[in-house]
C-alpha cells in the first residue's frame, strides 16, 4: 500500500481487531458502503477477508490465505472460491500447491514471495537495546522469530532453550511479544522455574518495538514451527544475517539450505534443536558462512522491488479481467 507508487489508491478495513472490530457480516456492508466502495478490486488477507468480500459481492477478488489457516477450513473454502473467480495469491510454493491439491485451477493460484526491505535492515548489533531488554555482552540471546501464536513453534522453542539455559543460564530465549499465545508461553516458563530463560520484547520494554529491531540483539534465530508460521520474520532474521536454525518443515524452508544457509531439521525434537544451537556456538566459521549466505539469499529471493512488481502486474491483470501471466509474476 505503501509503495505501489502512482495509480494505485487504498482503503483498509480490518476484521476482528483492536483498531476495527468489525464481524464478516459488517464487514461486508462496509465493502459495500464505506468510502473506497466500488472498488477495483478487494483483496482479502484472510478467511474472515474473503467471506467478507463473498458477502459483499464484490466483483474482483483476490484471497491470499494467512499462515495459519488450518487446511481443512481452505477445503471449505474451495467451494466458494471456484465459483466466485477469486485469484488466489499465496506467499509461497508450498503454500500454493496445497491449494492445488485441493482442487483450485493453476490458472487461478499463484505465488508471490515475500518482500524484506533489506535495505532498512542491517546486519549490526544494537547495544544500547539489547542493554534495554536486559540482556548482557555475554548472553547468547536466541529469537523465536514472529508473534506467539497457534503452530509459531514459540513453546517448542522456549522448551530447546530450556535445555540450554539449564546447560547455562546464559542463554536465553527473546520473544517479540505479540500474539495471542504469549501469555501461555509465559506461563510454560514459569513452570519451567528458570528464571532467566525467557525476554518478552515489548514486555519489557513497556513499548512497542518493530520486530525488525530485534534481529540486531540476537546471536540465533530459532524456527521450531511445525510448518503454518508466517514466513516474513525469518526473512527478515535472514536478512539481518542472524544464523539460523530452523525445522524443515517451514514454507520459508524451501529456500534454505541444510548447512548452507541454515541448520535445518525435518524431525526436530527439543533436544536435536538445542543441539543445533552448540553446534553453532561451537564452530564460528559455521556461523559466519550461514549468517553470509543467508543474507545474499534474502536479498535476492525477498526482493523488495521484485514484490512490488509483481503485485502492479497481479493488480493491473485482475483489475482488467485479463490472466495473470506467468512470466509477469516470475520469482
């Protein structure tokens, strides 16, 4: 919304937040009648989205599903979307190809990767926040990367970091903080009785911070999603050249390497994980050649100029009534 540059103008609704906690139902009116009714195209980020807009009639849709959509609700889904002419958009291969096997025309789904702006984000460390977070020069702060949610690995994560905070209590798990899971995950902590173990960010802040900020006062990022975790946090780890240990089963996975860009682990337990963090503590030259491949990979597959371009063609194809072309949408 922000860059899409000259020809472009937008309106956001928001269903079921703080900001505007409006119902599908409403939510359809306000497509309807709001200022930016009439509009070109809706373009729904969610289940709730897309009902909002099915209801409201709307001509030109385009759905791209939200990580942690479980799989059955997008078979319902299918049903809806088939009929109504809504172009799917997702934020990866693996995401797209389980809305093909659910039956959704190739011609009608399509992936775009996630843009970082990598220019915004540099591979430095911020001293005077990692001081702010309590941390000192001598912790290993590891960052369970995005919000606490449902299949965000954050509990599965403080659990591998338990091992190692037990091992030294030096090393220690960051949160952002956000999430409806954080406050479950405090408690999964408490239980643990390490008191050093877990950071909540903005907790302990008593601010808002942007979780771009907080790449810069870790040593490792850890992913332990089982797979429907929202894939631009690690991006943006990968981007600030944090190392990364990560489950293989991630949708972001399909552009990290075992080894090469990332420690990856297709059935990872707390222990194997946590063993991957000493693997990396123990070899720098690991750590450096990981956080220098990673970063190019970023730059180049998350491309912030490719995102943009890519979402001008989808927006201007569907906007027409013309297919998307593969080649306009070329990762």
């Amino acid at each position: 919304m922000r860059d899409l540059g000259d020809g472009y103008c937008s309106t956001m609704l928001r269903i079921g937040s703080a900001v505007e906690a409006l119902s599908v139902a409403i939510g359809a009116l306000a497509i309807q009648f709001r200022p930016g009714a009439g509009a070109d195209i809706v373009h729904a980020w969610g289940a709730s989205a897309l009902a909002a807009a099915l209801l409201g009639r709307c001509r030109r849709i385009i759905y791209s599903p939200l990580p942690a959509e479980p799989v059955l609700c997008r078979g319902a889904l299918a049903a809806m979307v088939r009929p109504s002419g809504a172009t799917v958009v997702c934020t990866s291969e693996t995401i797209r190809r389980r809305f093909l096997d659910i039956g959704i025309s190739p011609d009608r789904c399509h992936a775009i990767r996630l843009g970082v702006d990598t220019e915004q984000i540099k591979p430095f460390r911020n001293a005077a926040l990692r001081a702010q977070l309590g941390f000192e020069d001598s912790d290993d702060v590891i960052l369970a990367p995005g919000e606490t949610v449902r299949g965000s690995g954050h509990r599965e994560a403080a659990w591998a970091v338990g091992i190692l905070n037990v091992l030294d209590g030096r090393r220690r798990l960051l949160v952002w903080g956000r999430g409806e899971g954080v406050d479950a995950l405090r408690v999964f902590a408490d239980c643990l009785q390490q008191p050093t173990l877990l950071t909540i960010a903005e907790q302990q802040l008593g601010r808002r911070v942007e979780f771009e900020q907080l790449p810069a006062v870790a040593d490792v990022a850890l992913a332990a999603s089982g797979g429907r975790a929202a894939t631009l946090p690690l991006c943006i780890c990968m981007a600030a050249g944090l190392p990364v240990v990560s489950t293989a089963n991630t949708d972001v996975a399909e552009v990290l390497e075992d080894g090469r860009t990332a420690l990856l682990r297709s059935r990872p337990t707390p222990m194997m994980l946590a063993q991957c963090v000493l693997d990396l503590e123990k070899d720098a030259a690991m750590q450096r050649r990981l956080c220098e491949a990673a970063r190019a990979v970023a730059v180049e597959a998350f491309s912030l100029p490719r995102y943009l371009a890519q979402w001008r063609a989808v927006y201007a194809a569907v906007a027409s009534g013309r297919d998307i072309g593969a080649a306009a949408i070329a990762v």
